[in-house]
C-alpha cells in the first residue's frame, strides 16, 4: 500500500527529544535512533493494517533496539502518526490522541 504520513505535531518534538538524548549519549547512536524510527514507518507505510489495534483505531508498532513506540491511526489511504512514546511513559497518552 502506498500511503501518505502526517505527522501531528507533537511527534516532532518528541523526536527531536529523543535524538537530542540518544546524541548526548553515544556517537552516532542518535543516527541509529533515526534509522530504526524510519525502518519502523516504512513498514507501517507498507502494511499499516499488520500491527494490532490497542485503542479504538490507535495502532502501535515497536522500534527495534530503542524502547519506542509509534502509534497511529489508519484514515483512507493516510497514516497518521500520532505519537513515539518511550517505553517508560503511560501508553494511555499515546494511545488516545487522535
């Protein structure tokens, strides 16, 4: 499936977080980071409807190595992402923005 992602603007920042953290870390573990977050998109671009529903129509898919979770929403042909929580944040917030 072709699909359009739209980001909710909130997912920037957490990402730009979670890059700046991972930066102060080690070298090029923040590259990494992206590198897994966008593996993760293109396979939820390619079969969004593969991963689970956790809430109503909220989906969520692991980002392999890190403690993330992206969850999104399917609407027509667009993906919409609409979080990336770390593993330690109540999932409850992540699941239920829309």
């Amino acid at each position: 499936m072709n699909c359009a992602l739209v980001f909710r603007l909130e997912v920037r920042e957490e990402l730009n977080e979670a890059y700046g953290w991972y930066e102060s870390q080690q070298l090029g573990l923040d590259n990494n980071f992206l590198e897994q977050v966008d593996k993760t998109l293109d396979q939820i671009c390619q079969m969004p409807e593969s991963y689970s529903a956790v809430y109503r129509d909220a989906r969520r898919a692991g980002v392999r190595r890190f403690p993330y979770t992206i969850y999104y929403r399917i609407v027509s042909s667009r993906v919409i992402i609409t979080a990336v929580f770390h593993g330690r944040r109540n999932p409850k917030a992540g699941q239920t923005r829309t």
